[in-house]
C-alpha cells in the first residue's frame, strides 16, 4: 500500500518505463516491488495524476508496472462521498496482481463503486460540544471575506468554503488545513466560523473514534489531510481479497 508525489514526473524521459521513474517517490516503490514481488498492491494518489503531464505520467507508472509482470486494471476515480463520509474526496486508486500467481486467462478486476447515501450530511460527523479556540478569530474571518471578493471580481471561485450541519459533504481537507480551515468552515449562529477540531476530521477521513490522536492539532490537521479515506482502501481492499481467492492467489 502507498501514496506518492507526481510533480517530478514532469522531468521524465523518452522511454516510458523503469528508469523514467527514478528520482522520484514511485522509483522507491518500483524497487521494493521488483525485490519482494508481492502477489499485490494498492497505490493510491491525487485525482489529476491521471492527466498529469497530459497524460504522460501515467503512462509511464502503467508501463513500468507491466515491465514488473503485475496485471493492472485500468485505475479508478473514487469519490469517500460515495462511501459513508461526508467528504467530497476524489482520489485515483491503481491495483496491480502478480500475473505469476494468475491463470493465462482471468477475469477483469472490478473496483468498488460506493453508492450515494441520501440522508448523510456534515452533521454526521460533528462534535456535539466544540471548544472556542475553534473560532476563527475576527482578524482571520475578515481576510476570508476579503480574499473571496477579490478573487469573485477576478471571476473565479476561489476562497473559504462554508458548511454547515445540513451540508451533504464538505470541500477535500488537505494537510494545509492547520493554516486557517479555509477548505472547510462550520456556520457558527451569532458567531464567526469555526475550524473542524481534529477529531471530526477524523471522522471525515473514516477513522472510528476509538483512534487516539497522540500528537498536537496543527500535526493532526496534517496527518489527516494526508489520509487517505479509510472506508475507500478499505472497500477497495475487500474486492482485491475477493479477486486474489477467485484464483487461490491467498
């Protein structure tokens, strides 16, 4: 299982294949699979991988990964909204199944689709008692409100976003949430907004709420931001069981 940057991609050179990853985090990831040969993987990234570098840098992923034997399904968009949290998190997820272990003929391997849950909102997953300090400050909600105008007079939609309990999903938290919540502000009634605490990030991200989170909140608003969705990996992960016992690869 892991997750890696794509930017250094762009540096790639003509050969569509292992060496045009070195240099990068996926370089890491090719070496251990060429070691160990596990009988499968998961990587999961940024929905605009598919499309970065027009499309190149995943040619170059899809082609190494086939130099190593592994048979790769086309990769999946999944959105975590489609699988019971209200979060509009689009992340690309690629498996890979060592062909050593598959028959000369096997099926396509499907991925999960979730289904959208009618009734789930923000409220789900808010805490029922949240301290001030989550208050933005008055210093702070000014600057949102300006820099939202500023940017609506330049016609783009840039900003804070604002959600209340109502809300059907909020905006993908990221690991810069700590700065100022801008992805993802709660309504507050006669009060400025304020920041999702870590625990309902938590909840955003999929982990159950017995999870203890050991470090301070400015490392937790990062760690979670980085997350992947739990309940997606975990789905994704139950149909590759499925796929792997089809064919006694377990």
């Amino acid at each position: 299982l892991a997750g890696f940057p794509c930017q250094p991609f762009s540096n790639a050179g003509l050969k569509l294949g292992f060496e045009d990853t070195r240099g990068t985090l996926f370089f890491n990831i090719v070496s251990i699979l060429k070691v160990k040969r596990p009988k499968a993987f998961m990587l999961e990234n940024v929905k605009s991988l598919g499309s970065h570098d027009k499309g190149r840098t995943m040619k170059v992923i899809l082609n190494t990964l086939d130099e190593l034997n592994y048979y790769v399904p086309n990769p999946k968009i999944l959105n975590a909204y489609h699988f019971g949290v209200p979060q509009n998190r689009e992340r690309i997820i690629i498996v890979g199944f060592n062909k050593d272990y598959l028959p000369k003929s096997y099926e396509e391997f499907k991925y999960p689709i979730g289904e959208i849950i009618s009734d789930l909102s923000v409220g789900d997953i808010l805490e029922k008692e949240v301290n001030e300090k989550y208050t933005i400050s008055d210093k702070l909600w000014i600057g949102h409100l300006e820099r939202k105008e500023k940017h609506l007079e330049k016609g783009n939609g840039f900003g804070f976003s604002l959600f209340n309990e109502n809300s059907r999903y909020t905006s993908t938290i990221s690991a810069r949430y700590y700065k100022d919540g801008s992805e993802a502000l709660i309504e507050q009634k006669g009060k400025n907004p304020r920041m999702l605490t870590p625990r309902e990030c938590a909840r955003l991200q999929g982990f159950p709420d017995d999870y203890i989170i050991p470090v301070s909140n400015a490392q937790a608003y990062k760690q979670f931001g980085n997350s992947v969705c739990i309940n997606v990996i975990k789905q994704v992960a139950k149909k590759m069981i499925d796929y792997m016992e089809k064919y006694n690869m377990i």
